[in-house]
C-alpha cells in the first residue's frame, strides 16, 4: 500500500462523522464532491473500484450538446449541453479541443416528417435524416452555441464539393454538412484531476478509491475497503448515490422498498488501426444515423480511429463487454459510409463498453430516452437522506454536479460561495493556449531541465500545465524510456503511481495511462509497468504477479485481449520517446505496432 493511502485511510478512521457521504467516483459524483468541497463542506467520496472505471470510462468521447437531442423537443439540455462544452473548451483546453463533424446525408427531404411527430410528442418510427431537417438543426445548433465559443457556422457541401472533401464516402451520398463540436482526448484523467485539485484546495475533503459501500445501520454508513478487507463506519447527514447504471443496486443496500430510477443502455466501442480510415476521416468526425435510427460516429483519436456506438437494453451493469455482434454492427456501419476500404478484425486494438445510466423509460426506441439529468430524494424510514443522481451524460458533469450540491447544501442550510463555471481543471490552469505560447512554454522548461523540447512537448500535451510538476523532479540523465514503451520513462511512471490515487495496475494501465487506446499496450509493457509501480507502492513480488494475472484477466473477458495478443505486441526500440499518442493540438504522430 502506498504511503498516501494509509495517510488517507487513517485519516478517515479519525474522522467518524462527515457532513456528506458521495458514493460514486464517476464523472458526476466527483463533480458533485467538488462542489461540494469548494463550498467548505466536510465531505468524503468514495468509488467501489477506481475513479473514473465504470461508465466514464466508456464514453464515446465526445464533447458536445447532442444535435439530435432537439428531435425529440429536449431544446434546454441542448443548450445546457453547449453552454457546458463551451465551459469545458475554456476549463480543461488541454485535452478539449474542436472537433469538426461531417454528416453525410443521402437525400434532401427524408425525416421531416417523423422529426415533426416527435418534436410533438407522436411516435414515429427511427430513420435517416435528409439536407432539410439536418439544416433546420445545425441552424439552432449555431445560434445556442453562441459566438463566444469561437466555433465556425455550419455549412453543406454538394455532392462535387463533397467527394473533393472526402473522396473515399458512399456513391450514393448526396451531399454533407460540416459543423464543430469538441472531442476530449483523456476522459479518465480529467476525473482524476478534478479529484487532485480538491485535494490541493480543500484540506476537510476526503476521497478513496476501492472503498465499497456495503449500506445503512443505524444511521452509520458500512464501507470496506476492496484491497484489505477492513471495515470503516462513518455517520453521514446525508448520502449522495453518484453510482449511475448501479443506482438500483446502491439504493437497495439501504431500502428493500427503493423506487427504480435506472435502465441502462449499453453503449461499446472499437478502436481500429487502420492507415487507409484514419487518412480518409482527415482529422474529422464522421456523424451519421444507421437505418435503424442508431447514432454512429468515427473519427480520429490518439492516432487510431474510435467507432461506436451501440445502444442495447441490459438488465445489470456488471459484467458487460463488446460483444461479437456488435463488432459486426459497427463495422457493417463503417463500410456503409466508406465502402471501399477494408477492416480487418485484427486491426481491432481495443474494445471496451460501458452502460449509460439512463432514466428509466417505456420509450419503444432507446434513442428516444433523454440524456438530460435530474436528482431524486430517497427517505428511508430510519435512515438518512439520499440524494440520487440520474441520468446525465459526459458534457454536462459540471452543472449536474452543481445541481446535485445546491440541493444538499439547502438541507445542510448553507449556501454557495464559491462558482466552477469559470474554474480551470487540473493541468487547463494556465495552459498556453495559442500555438506560439505553447512552443515559449516548452522552450523555456526543456532549457530549464535539460531535456528535449520534443519529450517536454508529449508531457505537455498528456498533463497539461500539471507537467511542470513531473518536470521538476525528472532528471535528465536518468529520464530514460522504458523498454516496452519508448514514450514513457520510469520517472514519468514513478510519478503517476505516488501521485495519482494509483492503488492497482489497472488503475495505472487503463486510466491514469491511454496505452490501451494508441495500441501500445502489450504484455511486456503489463510486467514492466507492475516492477515498476510495484516498488513505489512497497508491493512484494507476489502482489505484482498478482496483480499482472488480474489485469489481464480483466483485458480478456471485458477488452478481448488475451496474453497471447499482447504477447505478440513490441515496440521498435529505435523509437524513444515517440508516442503514438495525438495532442489535442498538434497533428497525430503514428508509430505502428509489430503484430
């Protein structure tokens, strides 16, 4: 165990009572534990796993106010949803950034007719959309944007103008539609900044991760901690449920009467190396609806091609995973737009899933069922309070957070002293933000440490403004690449494990890392990445063997990737401190992988 978990856990056993419990590490539930922390509250988080390992960690990574929401009437979570993209442009400009978005249309006239039965709340069935009604869209889409996001207007391209744009798309597609929107390249670190930045500004604030919430006795709340077994009772005023599709599941440890709030959809996802796709896309997004009236989506990320997504009633989060036909689902989807290039199932780097926590709903078509979110009172007789969080989606975290907080604080009789509507997030704080600044940035801390204005520019591009912390302590001659991974150092990896709540391998590997996603993730880099982690977090030789065996049986009954893929993975090892990884703001830089 590392030092600063026993410092936190101890911390913890001194402190019996807290003013609120906020079960959840996910997007939302450390956006409510920030607010609330900020405001001064006595506050403490707790996640059964890690943060960030559920569904915010599957998410189509997307930033964006949801085009198609205005179908179905839902005009204030769109503006809601632009209004907090904007935010997050500002906030985190280290890893949102503009993501232009093509729509290839068929027609011009298709879907008037269905999008006007649902704008008045008929039923109709799902479909393509034509030029028209995808006009009339992006028209509101532009005037709710508003022109302080500094986003272009919309425009179409014809059929000429369009195969000159993209000349691999469909024959039969008439025309397109270009508007932006805003991609976010590490969603899983953003969560665990947001968690760090508590940390540093709210000393009465507590989170730990792999601490499970067992229920309610006698108004203590039950947790124990899922790496060594020890049980922890504290005495909240008030719960927070931020466990989003495990809403449910979490309620009923406290009450055998709770209502249903959640059925989930899932939603999986491919990450695919493919030269000839990524080429095509031209650093675009690709946004179209599949004849079944499903949302697909393609573009670039950290130097592969993202494709998703499925949209799939599941009874239980536990245990879902991207299933085979799914696969052919969103490949079938892939060739309906770029027929002429082939993708190859070993091309397939990675494939993850997770289930959106979505209201409960008789809605015929889960495409119908809003993303919009709101809170619900549970009031168990005996127990305390709960504050249940449903709904929602990745863009508008923040202003759930801040909803959820401002109704604890009116039962707690306090009131809001502190806004994060303009607040920067872990390394967007004081990020250069223009090309030219950012080559002064990295100039002056390369000259400063001695090191390569290249390595000091990947740093930046992965942490942000947080680099300059990884920078003091690196020593030039001894920030030497790793073996398995050319673009990491030891120090780098040393850093993140004591720094970043690292309490697994898989907390290392899947989120406070990306290697999964840019395809560099192999077994040799699972052993060296554990020797390396394992020392700083005083882990013996049986736990870093343990730990190895869990990840990877993790990889293979939830990502498809065995031992015997990852063993065939290597890196060049005339490739130091190149990373396939892409900058939000510099073109991607591939380096291909041998298997």
């Amino acid at each position: 165990m590392s030092q600063t978990r026993a410092r936190r856990l101890e911390k913890l056993r001194r402190k019996p009572a807290v003013a609120v419990l906020v079960v959840g590490g996910g997007v939302n539930g450390i956006s409510t534990y920030r607010e609330l922390a900020l405001q001064g509250v006595d506050v403490l988080l707790v996640e059964n796993r890690d943060f960030m390992s559920g569904a915010s960690a599957a998410p189509s990574r997307m930033i964006h106010g949801g085009l198609r929401y205005m179908e179905n009437g839902e005009f204030g979570l769109v503006k809601e949803s632009l209004l907090e993209r904007n935010r997050l442009l500002r906030n985190a400009p280290h890893y949102v950034s503009p993501l232009p978005t093509l729509i290839p249309l068929s027609d011009h006239f298709s879907g008037i007719v269905p999008a006007v039965k649902r704008f008045f709340g008929g039923k109709a069935p799902p479909g393509t959309r034509g030029s028209l009604i995808v006009k009339l869209g992006l028209t509101l889409y532009d005037l709710y944007s508003g022109r302080q996001a500094g986003m272009p207007r919309h425009r179409f391209f014809g059929r000429r103008a369009m195969r000159a744009e993209m000349p691999d798309l469909a024959p039969d597609i008439a025309c397109a539609a270009l508007y932006h929107d805003a991609r976010i390249t590490y969603a899983e670190r953003l969560g665990v900044e947001m968690v760090l930045d508590v940390e540093q500004r709210c000393p009465r604030a507590l989170a730990l991760n792999h601490l499970g919430f067992d229920g309610i006795e006698d108004g203590k709340a039950l947790l124990s901690d899922r790496l060594t077994g020890e049980r922890i009772a504290i005495v909240p005023e008030g719960v927070v449920n931020a466990t989003g599709a495990w809403i449910d599941i979490t309620n009923g440890k406290i009450s055998a009467e709770a209502p249903r709030f959640i059925g989930g959809t899932k939603g999986s996802h491919l990450v695919i190396d493919n030269a000839r796709l990524l080429a095509a896309l031209a650093d675009r997004m690709v946004y179209f609806v599949n004849h079944d009236g499903r949302v697909c989506i393609i573009f670039a990320h950290l130097g592969n091609v993202l494709a998703g997504s499925t949209d799939i009633s599941v009874e239980t989060p536990e245990g879902v995973r991207c299933e085979p036909e799914e696969v052919d689902y969103i490949l079938g989807s892939i060739r309906e737009v770029f027929p002429g290039i082939r993708i190859d199932r070993e091309e397939i780097v990675f494939r993850f899933a997770g289930v959106r926590p979505l209201p409960s709903s008789t809605a015929g078509v889960n495409a119908e069922i809003s993303r919009d979110h709101r809170c619900e009172w549970l009031r168990p007789e005996g127990a305390v309070p709960v504050l249940n969080l449903v709904g929602g989606k990745w863009t508008t975290f923040r202003a759930f957070g801040a909803e959820a907080a401002d109704l604890v604080l009116s039962r707690l009789g306090l009131g809001r002293t502190v806004s994060t509507e303009a607040m920067p997030i872990g390394g967007g704080d004081g990020f250069p933000r223009h090309p030219s600044a950012r080559a002064e940035w990295v100039r002056t801390h390369a000259s400063d440490r001695g090191l390569a204005e290249g390595r000091v520019a990947l740093l930046l591009s992965r942490y942000g403004t947080r680099a300059a912390g990884l920078l003091a302590r690196l020593d030039a001659a001894r920030d030497q690449p790793l073996v398995s991974l050319p673009s990491f150092s030891r120090q780098e990896i040393e850093w993140l494990a004591e720094e970043e709540h690292v309490a697994t391998l898989a907390d290392l590997v899947l989120r406070r890392m990306a290697i999964a996603l840019t395809g560099e993730l192999s077994l040799d880099a699972l052993h060296e990445l554990a020797s390396i982690a394992g020392a700083m977090l005083q882990w013996d030789a049986d736990r870093i063997e343990r730990e190895v065996a869990s990840l990877l049986e993790h990889l293979e009954s939830v990502n498809s990737l065995d031992a015997v893929i990852l063993a065939r993975r290597t890196n060049h090892p005339e490739e130091t401190h190149v990373s396939k990884q892409e900058s939000p703001h510099e073109p991607p830089v591939r380096q291909r992988q041998v298997s």
